[in-house]
C-alpha cells in the first residue's frame, strides 16, 4: 500500500514539475517584449525538466563529444 502512494506522488510531482516548466517558458515568451527567454528562467525551466527526467526514470547522458547515450546502448569507439 505504501509503495502505490509513493508512486501515485511521484507520478503526481512528475506531472506537476513538467507542467509549471511549460507554464513558466509560455509566460515568459509571452511578457518579454522581444520574445525571448532570459538565461535565468531558462535555467529554472531545465531544472524542472530534470527533475521530471530523474522521477520517471529517464537517465541519458550527454557524453563529451555531444552525441547522446544510454545504458545498455553499443557506440562505437573513437579511432
């Protein structure tokens, strides 16, 4: 019983975090005089797009040379 409250919240905080990171980018496209977003809230927009990332369980990476990967996923190594 416990375990279905803990994911029912956590489906629920998934939820809500991707929905407030999608309310505050439409807000601030639509207050900013030129259409543009400052670095600020775009920080504060990743950081709950993260935080969506990391409750459901997403977990790719971006690797040094900018391509991305996942667990489980063959690449190729450089020559």
């Amino acid at each position: 019983m416990q375990l279905i409250k803990s994911r029912i919240f956590e489906k629920a905080l998934a939820t809500a975090s991707f929905i407030t990171a999608v309310a505050l980018a439409f807000t601030a496209l639509l207050l900013s005089p030129h259409n543009d977003i400052a670095a600020g809230v775009i920080m504060v927009i990743a950081q709950f797009l993260l935080l969506t990332a990391s409750i459901l369980g997403l977990d790719y990476k971006l690797n040094q040379y900018g391509t991305t990967s996942s667990p489980g996923s063959s690449q190729p190594q450089p020559a």
